[in-house]
C-alpha cells in the first residue's frame, strides 16, 4: 500500500523513463522480498507510473490535491482487485488516509527545504 | 516530442509484456530454480534466530500443554487398553520444519509467512502444528516461502470437537489485532459447551484428530440462538512462534 504512495509521488516529479524503470524493479523486488507471484506488484506500478505520465502530459501533477486523490484511487482499486471478489477491507482503505497524508505532508516538507533559492534560477547583477 | 512520446509508449508496452511473461513463468513455475536461490538469502535475512526470554517462556508453556495433552491421551489409552501408547500423532505423519519469517494481521486475516516452501515439499492446504497445536493452513507457495493462514483469519475454517464431545466449526474472529482469538460456531443447543473447554481438531478436514486448537473463553450466544457460539483463546500464540512445523503427504 505505502509503495503505491512512493510510486506515484516518484512518477508525478521525476523522468518517465526512470520512474517506469524504477517502478518495474521496486514491484519484482517487491514481490522476491514478500513470496508473492513474481510480476504482480511490477505490473501494477508499472500501470500506475504510465497514468501518471498520461495526466503529466495535460495537467499538473504536482498539486498535493491530485497526489492524494491519485494515491486513494489506487489503493481502493488495488484493494478491490486484492479482494478478488470477495468484500473490500473497509479498515485498510481508511487507514490509507493518514498514511497518505503524513507522507504527502513529509515529501512537501523536504520539498520546501531541499528546494533552491529564488526557484533554482541564477539571479544576475 | 512526438518521439519521445513513442519511446515512452514502447517502454510501457516492453515493461508490462516482461510482467505478464513473469507472472505467467512464476505460476507455470519457470522461474522456480532462479526464485529459490534468492529466496534462499532472503530467508536467511528475515529469519532471526535469536529467541527473547518472552518467547523462551511461551515455548515452554507451549510444551507443558503439549505434554499435558499428550499425557491425557496416554491415559485415555491405557483405560482402554490400546496397545499404542507413544505420541498424540500418528507416526507415519511426515513434517515439513520450517522457521516463522513474519506474522502479518490484517482487518480482516491474519497469516505467517514461513521459511519452507516448493522444494521441501510443503504444497497448498496441508495444516500446520507447533508442537501438536494447530496454527493454520498453507494458502500459497513458492519455492522457499509459505504462506500460512492463522485460525484467527475470518477466511479460516476448522471442524473441530471440545473436551466434552460437542462439535462444532472454529472460524476466526472480525477482532482487529488479536491472532491469538477465534470463534467456535455451529454447536447444537443440545450439545454441552461451557468456559473452559478444550477444543481439538475431529479429523474431518483432512488433518489428524486430536490436534489442540484452544480453549473456550467467553460464550457469546443465547439460548434462543439456532446454535451455540463462543470465543476461543487458541493455544498456539502467533506473535511468539519462532518454528512451525507443516504436515506433509503421509509416508
């Protein structure tokens, strides 16, 4: 769940190419690391990286509004697809609220103090 | 632009068709022998050896159950006159041993994952025992890793009997946090049920008799209810299991 908020946070700021390449091999080591079918989580980012891409190419991505609602959808639609059939976990889908909020709220933090002065333009004398 | 949107494009197409190929080689069990050989290092990093003198002492409690368990039914032998008196187990039962890598309790499951897997011969449904109490049930498999569901998942189901003959159906428990909790439904008006009875497996899911499950704690329905329903306080506490052991295909 807190890997879906890494991924679209990364792919909504970063090069596309590096985003789907980073987004393939975070989701196979994902998926070594927790005995789940090889591939499964790869997939997955994989789409959600490209959706992102598709929207950077009209809209702003970088907007905390769009971050949240983008990591919410995915994981209710991760959840849905994980219930495979049987009734959705309500309780997960809550506690993904402030699980978002708080990472959102971390990277826009570190945002604002890594960012550079007078948006990283040289000022001339 | 244009270009570079086509590179994207063909870059998307190339990284889902090698995810599809792998998903469909990993269920085929293509990559089996390169799967094991990582998940060999992997285990070795997730399972941790060192045992806290918590978890020291919940083996040890779990061994006296054990051994008060199996000493009843040493008696209940020799009442009457069986001529097999050693373990609570049929010997020809072959286990699989395996060390507990994470316990993982969701709203609505709870399961282990647990460092044996394909190659040793674990396969999906077979039970899973810590001494001679049941934890669970193997739900997936890959080469070095099982995933085993708890009783305490709302997913699991057990036919079980209790210390006083009344059978019944141990569930899990909607309870959030609690892998040491279950639920013992479907037992008739008529038969007893009280706290404090002992439940243990009536050997009609494929898995041996006479496995210890827990111990009811609290009844929770009415008389007026079609059947009795009481909380379990199962014997066999997730959160210190260091090794389980799983039962194999019969030698």
């Amino acid at each position: 769940m807190i890997f879906f908020v890494y991924v679209i946070i990364f792919s909504a700021f970063g090069n596309t190419v590096v985003s789907l390449i980073g987004a393939f091999i975070l989701g196979i080591l994902k998926d070594l690391w927790e005995g789940q079918t090889l591939g499964i989580s790869a997939f997955s980012y994989i789409l959600v990286t490209y959706g992102i891409h598709l929207y950077k190419r009209k809209f702003n991505a970088h907007s905390a509004g769009f971050l949240f609602f983008a990591s919410l959808v995915t994981i209710i639609l991760s959840e849905l697809i994980g219930a495979n059939g049987k009734e959705l976990s309500i309780g997960r889908v809550l506690w993904s609220v402030p699980l978002i909020v708080a990472i959102l709220t971390v990277w826009f933090i570190v945002r604002k103090i890594w960012a550079p002065p007078y948006g990283g333009k040289k000022l001339s004398v | 632009m244009s270009r570079q949107r086509n590179q994207y494009w063909q870059l998307f197409v190339f990284l889902v068709v090698v995810s599809l190929t792998l998903i469909l080689g990993d269920q085929r069990g293509w990559w089996n022998s390169f799967r094991g050989l990582i998940e060999t290092r992997i285990v070795a990093r997730r399972v941790n050896h060192t045992e806290t003198d918590k978890q020291k002492i919940s083996q040890l409690e779990s061994k006296i159950t054990s051994l008060e368990n199996t000493t009843k039914n040493l008696e209940d032998e020799n009442t009457a006159l069986r001529k097999q008196l050693e373990a609570p187990l049929p010997p020809k039962l072959h286990f699989i041993p395996g060390y507990v890598i994470s316990l993982e309790v969701t709203a609505d499951d709870a399961f282990l994952k647990a460092a044996a897997g394909g190659t040793d011969g674990v396969k999906k449904g077979m039970g899973v025992l810590s001494e001679t109490m049941l934890v669970g049930f193997v739900t997936d498999v890959t080469p070095r890793i099982s995933t085993i569901q708890l009783l305490s998942s709302s997913k699991s189901r057990v036919s079980v009997a209790t210390s006083n003959g009344a059978k019944g159906l141990v569930v899990g428990t909607d309870e959030k946090d609690r892998p040491d909790m279950a639920i013992i439904d479907r037992v008739l008006q008529t038969e007893p049920l009280t706290v404090g009875d002992k439940i243990i497996t009536s050997g009609e899911d494929d898995i041996p008799p006479n496995l210890l499950i827990g111990e009811v704690s609290e009844i929770l329905s009415e008389s007026r209810d079609p059947f009795q329903r009481a909380k379990i306080t199962l014997y066999a506490k997730p959160r210190d299991l260091k090794r389980i052991f799983i039962i194999g295909n019969e030698q």
